[in-house]
C-alpha cells in the first residue's frame, strides 16, 4: 500500500499559448519571467493552479494577471507532464489556445517583467519546454483555418479574397496560388457572402468584397499543402 508521504511535492500550472496577426505576422504573446527559475527569459504565460479553483478559471485568471489580456476564448491544447520540466518539483502543466484579432498591447503584471507579441518565427528559445508547447498552439491554429471559418475574423466587416489569403498565408507561413485558394475559398458553402460590392484598394482591378458567412465549420476543409513543421 502507498501512503501520502511516498509522493514527492507535485503540483498543476496551466500555460497559455495565445496567438494574432499583427502587421505580417503571426505573433505569440510572451512574458520575461521576473523570478528564478529561468529568471529573465522568455516563457508563455501561465502559473500555479491554486487549490480551490479549475483549470479554466486558473488559465483566465493567469492570463489578466501576467499580461493584462482578458475575455479570451480558450481551448485545452495539451497536457505536459515530463520528469525534470520544473526543476522545483514534479509538475504537470494544462496548456491552452486562443486564436483570435485585434488583441490589445499586453502589460506586464505579478511575476513577469515584460510582455510583449513576438513573430512566431523569430521565437529561438522559451523557459521550461514552452517552444514544444507553443509548436503545438501554432500548429493546432494552422489546422483551425483549415477547417473552421477563424480566418475571415482576420478581415474587415467586408474584405477581398487577397485579404483573406494573406490571412492565410501568414499563419501557414507559406505563399498560396490565388487562383487556386480564390476556387477553394468561394467554393465552400456558407463560409464568404458577396456583398455585390467592389473595391480597387489592393492598387490593381476591381476586386469582389465579401463578408464572413454563417458557415462554423468549412466543408470541403482548406487543406495546406505539405511543408516543414512548425517550429
């Protein structure tokens, strides 16, 4: 029989991988870890689960806390659990995702010295084994746009297909044929409305604008073609 004290000190964190597009490029929200371990470098936010909550209101909770972000929704992405990921103990952190525009400047608060939205692509190294958690954010957020109608909240109210492909193209992190993706996209029922309207902002002919339809889940799913794994 085991008793309590054949246990060693074990703990809950939750960790929050939270993503947008600013200007060309997909970018994470970090913080600068202000205390040891791991003191002064970058890490996703999260923390300690305390006793008398759950994991979702500890993950909304640390979110406001640490970067001053609020009304998120989030989603669990993973669970991780390795020996030795925390050198203070045994811990067992929840990570989740949200995906979503116009995210305001972040601000620092409680333990983190900065805040700050980093380009995913230029993200070297994280704390603990936050880079093998923000992967998998990154990559569960390109598959999203495959088969969910997310993108087009990256537009205005009305948008042409060419922006709604930059959307595209800057999560995937890859170029997209236009004639192709415009076949794709307008193919899908339910996802893009024309407004019967058009504008020539992008510099070139005429474009089509449309609006976001009422369509949650996209079928046929945008499939991406084959290419390198997310970082």
């Amino acid at each position: 029989m085991y008793s309590p004290s054949d246990f060693p000190p074990f703990a809950v964190t939750v960790d929050l991988v939270v993503l947008t597009v600013r200007g060309d490029s997909l970018c994470a929200l970090l913080v600068r870890r202000g205390e040891a371990p791991h003191l002064g470098e970058w890490a996703l936010p999260g923390g300690f689960v305390l006793v008398d909550e759950s994991l979702d209101a500890a993950a909304a909770r640390e979110l406001v806390e640490e970067t001053g972000v609020a009304g998120l929704h989030l989603e669990q992405l993973g669970t991780y659990g390795e020996p030795g990921r925390d050198p203070r103990m045994r811990v067992v952190s929840v990570a989740y995702l949200a995906l979503a525009p116009d995210l305001p400047v972040p601000v620092a608060g409680t333990d983190a010295a900065a805040a700050s939205w980093e380009p995913v692509e230029s993200v070297s190294s994280l704390a603990f084994d936050h880079g093998r958690i923000l992967a998998a954010g990154v990559e569960r957020a390109r598959a999203k746009l495959e088969y969910t109608g997310l993108g087009a909240e990256f537009c205005g109210p009305e948008f042409t297909v060419a922006e709604l492909r930059r959307v595209y193209e800057i999560v995937w992190g890859s170029p997209l044929d236009p004639r192709n993706f415009h076949r794709k996209v307008t193919g899908v029922e339910g996802f893009l409305v024309p407004t019967g309207e058009s504008t020539s902002r992008d510099g070139g002919r005429p474009a089509a604008l449309y609006r976001r339809g009422a369509a949650g889940v996209l079928h046929p799913p945008l499939v991406r073609a084959a290419g390198p794994p997310a970082r």
